[in-house]
C-alpha cells in the first residue's frame, strides 16, 4: 500500500487518570485509512471513540504508538500544526463556529490561516456557500442560523483546504432527519471529489451503514464489522 496516501494509527494505547486509577481506555490499536474511503467507528458510550478520533486527527497525544500521515509522525513534528489545517479537516458535534465572524468569515478561516490569498479564499468561500445554497446567509452571524446550517457551514468550513483526511465524531450528532441526510451527503461528497478519507463516528445505523467500512470500539480495540 501507498503509504503517501494514508493516516496510519500504530499500537495506540491511551490510559487517563481517573478517580486516584488508570483507566486504560485504548489498549493498542494499529489501523490504516486510505485516502477515498468512508470509515465509521461505532461502539457505545464511554467505549473511546472520541479519544480515538482526537489521538487519529492530532489533538491529543496517545499514551505510546504513533500516528503517521503520509508517512510522518503526525504527534513528534515540528509542522504539526501545519499539517492539521493542511491535510486533516475536523468536525464536531457541536459546531464550533465562531460567533463573532459572518458566516462567509467562519468559511475564509481555513483559507486564510493556511496563507491563501485573500481574494481566492474569498472566491472559494463564496462558490461553496453558493453550493450549499446559503448564499443568502453569507453575511449573517451564526446566532441567526437554525442548528442544521450550523453544521453545515462548519462541515464545508473543515473541507475548506479540501483535507485529505476528514474527521467527524457525531457530526449529525444533533440534527433532524433530513439536516443529518444533507450533512452526510456534503462530507460524501468531499471523498468522491477530491479523494477525501472520512472517518466518522455516529450512533446512528442509518448514517455508519452509509460508511464503506464499519468498525467497532469494544474493550479498547477495533474490530471490523464491514
Ligand atoms: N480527559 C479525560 N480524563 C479522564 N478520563 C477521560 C478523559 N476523556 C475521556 N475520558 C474517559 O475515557 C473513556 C472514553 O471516553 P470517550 O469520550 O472517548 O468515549 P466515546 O466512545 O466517545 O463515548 P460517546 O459515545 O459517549 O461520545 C470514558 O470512560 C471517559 O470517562
Ligand atoms: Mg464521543
């Protein structure tokens, strides 16, 4: 396998402190994701799939192992923060947006963050808004959005640098039916587009079985269901 293509998670174990006790939370998992596939990570409450999900995307730092993308350390290197709005895109179940910046702002942040200029991450905020069909709401604050253009505007806000890698932990965590359908169908989008790797976690059978892969957090590992 190319491994200039994949984000790669070798040996992950993750041990908090908890209550006076270690709480081993990860216990060695090695997974690799490619570039253009859907990943979903299903399990129950508390089983660590966000710890996952934030140790995969670089938010956090394993206990031991290693994260590679494209084949470099993504938690031992000097570019870090470089190659986290560069390559990996993020989404959250809650939005994150930031209140103070327009809706077309919250958009450019990527663009502009990763040194874009200003006039075509302007161009690009806009052809997505358009895309999304949110045009009208460019210029509004996040407050006056319902809850599914939230999220909406936050996911094509993490595929703004158009990442190799997208990482979703319950992104429809909090929407209706026909928003999470929507939601879904962008961060899809984005894979057949421009290659993109998504992995996501949800409790909802009908948005994982839309994932070409399935796995589940069980004791601290993974193990394939589909
Ligand atoms: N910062 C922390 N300090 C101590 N323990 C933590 C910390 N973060 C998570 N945990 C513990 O790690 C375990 C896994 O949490 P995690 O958030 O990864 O679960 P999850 O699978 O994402 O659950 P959910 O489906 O509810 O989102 C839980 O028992 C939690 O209490
Ligand atoms: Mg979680």
């Amino acid at each position: 396998m190319d491994s200039s293509q994949s984000l790669v998670a070798k040996n992950i174990t993750k041990v908090f402190r908890q209550g006076g006790k270690n709480l081993d939370v990860l216990n060695g998992i090695s997974q690799t994701f490619e570039r253009g596939k859907s990943y979903a990570i299903v399990g129950v409450s508390g089983s660590g799939k966000s710890t996952f999900m934030h140790i995969l995307g670089g938010l956090d730092h394993p206990s031991s192992g290693e994260v590679l993308l494209f084949g470099n350390h993504l938690h031992k290197n000097a570019h870090r923060s470089m190659m986290l709005n560069t390559y990996l895109g993020f989404v959250f179940q809650f939005h994150y947006l930031v209140k103070e910046l327009t809706v077309l702002e919250n958009v450019m942040l990527p663009g502009l963050i990763a040194g874009m200029a200003q006039l075509e991450t302007l161009a690009r905020a806009r052809e997505l808004l358009d895309f999304l069909g949110m045009s009208a709401k460019a210029d509004v604050y996040p407050v006056a959005l319902s809850g599914g253009e939230q999220q909406r505007v936050s996911i094509v806000r993490a595929m703004f640098n158009r990442p190799a890698f997208l990482i979703a932990d319950e992104p429809t965590g909090n929407l209706d039916e026909g928003n999470a359908a929507q939601a879904i169908k962008l961060l899809l989008d984005g894979c057949k587009a421009w290659n993109m790797g998504l992995i996501l976690c949800s409790h909802d059978r009908h948005i994982y079985d839309q994932m070409g892969s399935i796995f589940r957090m069980h004791q601290g590992v993974l193990a394939i269901e589909k």
